[in-house]
C-alpha cells in the first residue's frame, strides 16, 4: 500500500502512465477532480483556482499573497484523499504536499519534446514557431510556481525517486516500472508515516478551513494543533479568539495553540 505522484508536463503522456499503473495496481487515479471538489466545497472559481496552482506568481500575488489561499484549499483536499492511501495522482503540485512522507514513489515523466510540439500543432491548429513557444512557456510557468512558493526546482531530478522519459521506453514499459517500484517495500505504508500523513492532512485542513490572512503555517500532531502566526502579527486575544473558534469545530481537532513567530538574531 503506497502513494504515487506522477509529475508531468503537457502532452508527456503522463496522465496515460498514471492511468495505466493504477490499472496494474488497483489504485485510485486523481488529477483534475481535485480540482473541481476543491472549487465546490470551498466556494473557489475554477479557473481562478487553476491559474493559482499553474501561473507563475506575478508581483502583486508576491506582494499581496493572492494566490495562498487558493492553494490551502487546495492542498487540504488533495492530503484527504491520500491519506487514504493506494493512489496515483498526476496533477499538480503532489510531490510538494507530500514533502517527508515516506511511503510515496515520486515520479517525474519527461516527454520528447518534439513530440509535444506536434501534439501542440495538431491541438491548436498553430503554427511550429508558436507551439514551441506556448510549451516553452507553460514549462516555465510551472518551474517558476514551484521556485516562488516551495525554494524548488520541478526540473531538478533530485526531487524524485524515478524520470522517465517517454521516447524509447514505451507507455506500457513505463508503467511497469513505476508499478513494480511501488510493490516494494520501502514504499509501503507503516504506522510512523500513516501519522506523519495524518498530521499533514489535518494541519492543511485547519489552514483551509480558519482562512486567516495572518496566519503563517499550521501544525498537528495527533490532533493537537498549533497556528503559528506570521512574522511581525501581534497575538491579540481577538486574533487567537478567531481562530481557535474556526478551527474548534473541525474533525480530528483536539487542542489549539496560536503562537507568534519566534524571531532569530544573527550576529
């Protein structure tokens, strides 16, 4: 029993991968149904929920933390249904969410980039030029969202347990790699990263769900809480008040603590 990110870029044939191991594996397999619960349980547009978790930060998302939001959504309905366990999911984002936790096999599938600009041309009806320059810009896009919110670069192989690319080694072929990898046991669930997925999951859902500008990030462990402000955001009794209230009613919550960021002095 594991959990499989695929990473993937447009036209890579990820989601054919994803779809074919989870075949193999009797797996759930998720990408952009996430998406669409998210934009119904918490009220979200979708589109405005897509560009959040696609688009590269402009500079006023960086100065006025637009996206953030979006993203919490986001993230807390994603960990529900992982840590659940035996699933593939392909869209975006995985790998980051489930930073530490270690019954995942991360994957990234690298598709030949030629091949895309096909795929592009025959879609779109555009030009050689122009699709080139669209997927040029979509890869970007993505790399330049995971540097802004996470310090990571989604190209840098390091983040991941298998790259693939889809050229000489088939869909089929990769698909049984990935689903023998999963079978091993590094990547079966215990009972340490059930919990550290459990926190997780819970933790993204009080941020999701207080919905407070002023808070920076949430812990949890073993169903007691602590919302750690952000730097610079006085703990007022007002400010605790209104968050413990929001977060007192959610399932799994026993105990909450609102602390302030603690400020490290460099000599």
């Amino acid at each position: 029993m594991s959990i499989i990110t695929i990473s993937r870029g447009s036209y890579s044939r990820g989601k054919e991968v994803a779809e074919k191991v989870a075949a193999k594996l009797g797996y759930d397999c998720l990408s952009r149904d996430i998406i669409l619960e998210t934009a119904i349980k918490y009220h979200v547009p979708e589109i405005k929920l897509i560009r959040a978790l696609h688009d590269a930060p402009s500079i006023l998302d960086r100065l006025m933390g637009g996206k953030e939001k979006y993203i919490a959504d986001f993230r807390a309905v994603l960990l529900e249904h992982l840590k659940k366990d035996n699933v593939v999911y392909h869209g975006l984002a995985g790998q980051f969410f489930l930073k530490g936790i270690p019954h995942v096999l991360k994957v990234r599938i690298l598709g030949n980039f030629e091949k895309r600009i096909q795929e592009e041309m025959k879609r779109e009806g555009i030009s050689e030029k122009a699709a080139r320059q669209i997927l040029e810009d979509d890869d970007e896009e993505r790399r330049q969202w995971s540097i802004h919110l996470y310090g990571v670069d989604t190209w840098d192989p390091g983040l991941y347990d298998m790259v693939i690319k889809i050229d000489v080694i088939s869909v089929d072929c990769a698909a049984e790699f990935i689903a023998n990898a999963a079978s091993r046991p590094i990547f079966k669930k215990t009972e340490a990263s059930q919990k550290k997925l459990d926190d997780l999951s819970l933790a993204a859902t009080v941020e999701a769900e207080i919905a407070e500008s002023a808070v920076d990030h949430v812990r949890a462990d073993n169903g007691n809480v602590t919302v750690i402000l952000k730097p610079g955001v006085k703990k007022k009794p007002a400010l605790v008040e209104k968050i413990s209230s929001s977060a007192a009613g959610i399932d799994g919550v026993k105990t909450i603590q609102v602390e302030a960021a603690t400020s490290k002095i460099s000599f």
